[in-house]
C-alpha cells in the first residue's frame, strides 16, 4: 500500500470514529438527563475506572494500555462535561 492509500484508509476510519464517539456522547447526554432527574451526581469515579478497566482489557494494540486508558480518559471527561 501507498502512503496515499494508507492515508485515504486513516481518514475513512477517523470519520468513523468521529461517529461513533458522537453516539456515545449523545448516550451520556441522556444519562445525564436521567441524574438530573434522580439528583445523582455526574461523576461516578466506579464507573469511569470499570469502563477503564474494561477498554484496556478489551485491547489488543498496537496502542499500549497506558494510550487507551489517556484516550479514554478524555473521552470520558469530554462526556462528563455533556453530561452537566
């Protein structure tokens, strides 16, 4: 494959993921309706190291566990942040 080829395939898969990550942030902002609703607290320290636990196990590289768990760190802070 060429560096174009290559590039073009990096491009369609970030668009995915863009996606994807939007579907997730319109989930939390659901679920964030639903703690405004039953006055929980946003953050739920268990549950962001559980969904943590869960990517890095789920991983099988190239990315190590320490780049998933940064990744998904700011992906959960970013949906936190939706969720206020």
């Amino acid at each position: 494959m060429t560096i174009f080829e290559l590039r073009s395939r990096i491009d369609v898969l970030d668009e995915l993921i863009l996606h994807l990550l939007n579907q997730r942030a319109a989930a939390a902002q659901q679920i964030g309706r639903l703690k405004k609703q039953e006055r929980l607290e946003v953050q739920d320290p268990d549950r962001e190291a559980g969904v943590l636990a869960h990517v890095v196990e789920q991983n099988q590289g190239p990315l190590t566990a320490e780049q998933v768990s940064v990744i998904f760190q700011h992906i959960i802070a970013g949906c936190r942040d939706l969720q206020r």
